[in-house]
C-alpha cells in the first residue's frame, strides 16, 4: 500500500496498543524489548542536505521505463550501453547518472543503497516550509524552536556532568541551520576557507580588548568567549592537517537562490566534507555531522549528462567518497536527501519544477546495500501523485527512524520524542543490517 494511503498522526496511546498485538502491521521490532536501547552502538551520523530540491530521477534513472523518456525527451539520461554519456546500469531497473560513476564501487561493496521515492507527507512544494519540515523532523508543524538534530544531540550527550556543556553534534558549511538549532550546544564551523582562518580575535590587541569586555560570569559572556574559543580551536586543527593548503574555490555567486536557503554551493562540499572528517576524527564526543549544498533548483537548463546538475552531482560524489573515507566505522551511517523531489516531466525551459517524492540515499557498513529499498510504482500517469510527480511512498521519518536504531541505539520512545507522528514503516526492516 502507498505511504500517501497511510494515517500520518496517531496518538502514543494507540500506537502502544498496536504494537502490543502479535503480527501487527505495526509491530516494535522484537530487538527493541520492552523499554532498552535496541543496542549502544558508537556510530557517527552525517547529514548531508541537498536545498533546492534535487532531481532524484536524474541522479537515480529508472531506465527500464519507456515513460522516462517520453516524459524527458531533452534532459533524461540515457540508457546505459557502456559509454561515458550514458548511466550505469545498478540493475534491470535502476542506473546511475555517469557524473555519480565514482559511487558505483560503493554500491557494488554493499554499502551504498537508495530509496527511490521518499519524502515528507506534507504536500506543500514551499522550499522554505518543505526544509522546515525536514529539519524540524515534524511535517505540517511551523513552529518549534529545536531541530531535530539538536534534539538527538542533547539524546545522545553524556549521562554525566563531566563534559555534558560540550558540543555532540557538528555543522559545517551552513551559518545556521536549523536542524542544529536548540539548547544542546553545538560546533558550528564557516564554509570553505573561512573554516582554517582565526577571525579578527586572531589580532591580539583586538582579541584582549574583546575578552576584557565579554569577561564576566553572565550567559551571553560566557557563550562568547565559548565560540571565540571554538573557532580558535578548529583553525587550529585545521591548519595543523594542512587543510589550509587546499586550492582557494572559485567565488560564491553575489545572490544565492532563496531555495538554497543559506547553504553554499555544491562545489564547496568536497572542502567542507574533509573539514568535517578531520574535526569529527579529532574529536569523538562529537557524533553528529551537518552539510548542506545549495543550487539545486534546476528550473531551466538543467542538462543531461552534461550541465549544471551534472557538475553538483559530480561535487557530491567526491563529497561522499571523502566522507565514506572518513566514516566506515561499523555503525557509522551517512544520509544524503533534499526537501522534495522534481516533477516526472521536464518543462518548457529544459529543466523541471517541484516535485513530492525523491531518492533518498543511504550510506554505511551497517546498510543494506548495493540495492533499492521500498516502493517504486513507476512513471504512468496513473502512477504519479496528482499526475506530475513521484508520489511519497515512505516517510523520511520512518527511513531516520531505522537509521538511528541501528546507528544511534535509540528505542522507540526516543525516536516518537525526536518526531513527533512517527509510524514505524515495516517496508524498511530490511534497510539496515542487524549484526
């Protein structure tokens, strides 16, 4: 049955008493128990967030459907046949886009897998509230003051006081996302080579003149002195890896896209995944990493195998090599998704408008990999939501939830605190691997 046909609220009280009959559809997974963590694993976490709205069906090619092409007579990618111009076979269903060839050896080691057409149930095709949705872990919610991420922050912190006021969660990249907003604290670090530089409190008269004034035992001094500290400290680390000798990147454009909603662009990501790795290596207390790459809204000339959304998948590919590099610890898993998908057809402009559901990627020794995972219905037209676009067969939610189970160690009652309306999506047991 398509997630769209599912209920999207059901209080605890119901949920706990579905669980509790035998053969539920909704039945806890038995590892869980009664109330314990399913397990207490020590895997990392990174999120990388695609704003603007990806196109997963260029990413991701359903070649086997003859609908494709007639739906993309412009800008679909090609079947494969062996050349560089066209994808790479993953199966008789799915391909790869040739800019994304570098993850092909990932998904043949069994630790690269997909869903196909995930999302959020909210309908709205609003980058702003969509990305809201996503980083607040609640759909069709406006208001709230802690992502989610942050949230799973303060889960994770230390039971003791020693250490519990130190960040667990890291971002990079973006200045302030929301998803790392709330009371938990938190590592925030510039994008590109802002990242390996001091500030101005690298100039010591200037640094004394403002430490004097921000000297006090009062909160906001405090928290001062806290980031200025930081941001010496990551520099440091930084610099002292030879980060700082990387090639400078070419300059941001003067206006970003409103869809990018403050994160850099894509071709930054390389950088900025290596400055995560590095800090994330350096530092264990910290679990959960944030990237963000914006300039995803692909409108017009949005290309083939070739253009604009060719070079972003290309920079994202080397991101997630450096960060496969960088996080192939047993339950360290790294998430890829974007707020919505495109529309099934290409428009008048050689490009596509907003979409529902979108491929949602999955990377991690404790994947179930080297395969699709959930619904895939296919492009006919009476297959598409409202006839335009791939419909959401499964709740990004539900697809964190078994992440965080098997990464995380979180237990069901964690994971209904962290998303609010949370129904436990059976389809998935098999996304992530349970030794």
């Amino acid at each position: 049955m398509p997630f769209d046909s599912h209920p999207f609220s059901i209080s605890r009280r119901s949920l706990l008493g579905q669980l509790a009959l035998a053969g539920s559809a909704w039945a806890a997974p038995a590892a869980w128990g009664q109330s314990g963590r399913a397990a207490n694993p020590d895997g990392r976490l990174v999120l990388v967030f695609l704003r603007g709205a990806y196109d997963g069906l260029s990413a991701l090619v359903p070649y086997a459907d003859r609908n494709y092409y007639q739906l993309r007579p412009n800008i679909a990618i090609a079947a494969p046949d062996g050349s560089a111009q066209t994808a790479l076979a993953l199966d008789s269903t799915f391909a790869l886009h040739p800019a994304l060839s570098p993850l092909l050896p990932l998904w043949q080691q069994g630790v690269l897998a997909v869903l196909p057409a995930a999302g959020s149930p909210d309908p709205t095709r609003s980058h702003f509230d969509a990305q809201h949705h996503w980083e607040l872990g609640s759909p069709r919610k406006s208001s709230a003051s802690q992502g989610w991420m942050n949230h799973l922050a303060s889960l994770k912190a230390p039971r003791s006081d020693s250490g519990a006021d130190k960040p667990g969660a890291l971002g990079v990249g973006e200045a302030n996302p929301f998803i790392l907003a709330g009371p938990a604290p938190v590592q925030r670090v510039p994008r590109g080579q802002a990242a390996t530089q001091k500030g101005a409190l690298n100039n010591e008269r200037t640094r004394d003149s403002v430490l004097k004034l921000y000297g006090g035992e009062d909160s906001l001094s405090q928290a001062f002195r806290a980031g200025a500290q930081s941001r010496a400290q990551t520099a440091q680390t930084l610099n002292e890896n030879d980060m700082g000798a990387m090639p400078m990147m070419a300059g941001d454009r003067q206006e970003m896209l409103a869809a990018n909603n403050g994160a850099p662009p894509a071709r930054g990501l390389l950088l900025d995944a290596q400055y995560l790795g590095t800090l994330m290596r350096q530092n264990r207390r910290l679990r959960l990493g944030f990237l963000s790459a914006g300039g995803w809204d692909t409108h017009a000339n949005q290309g083939a195998s070739t253009g604009t959304l060719a070079n972003n998948l290309a920079s994202l590919a080397q991101a997630l090599l450096q960060l496969r590099q960088d996080f192939s610890q047993p339950h360290d898993v790294v998430v890829v998704c974007s707020e919505f998908g495109r529309t099934s057809a290409e428009n008048g402009t050689r490009g596509t408008d907003h979409g529902r559901g979108n491929a949602l990627w999955l990377m991690g020794n404790k994947v179930q990999g080297g395969r699709w995972h959930g619904q895939w219905t296919g492009l006919a037209p009476g297959d598409l939501n409202e006839g335009r676009d791939l419909p959401v067969h499964h709740d990004f939610r539900g697809v964190l939830a078994q992440v965080l189970k098997a990464s995380q160690g979180l237990n069901l009652t964690e994971l209904e605190a962290l998303f609010p309306g949370l129904v436990w999506d059976r389809d998935l047991d098999e996304l992530m691997r349970t030794a």
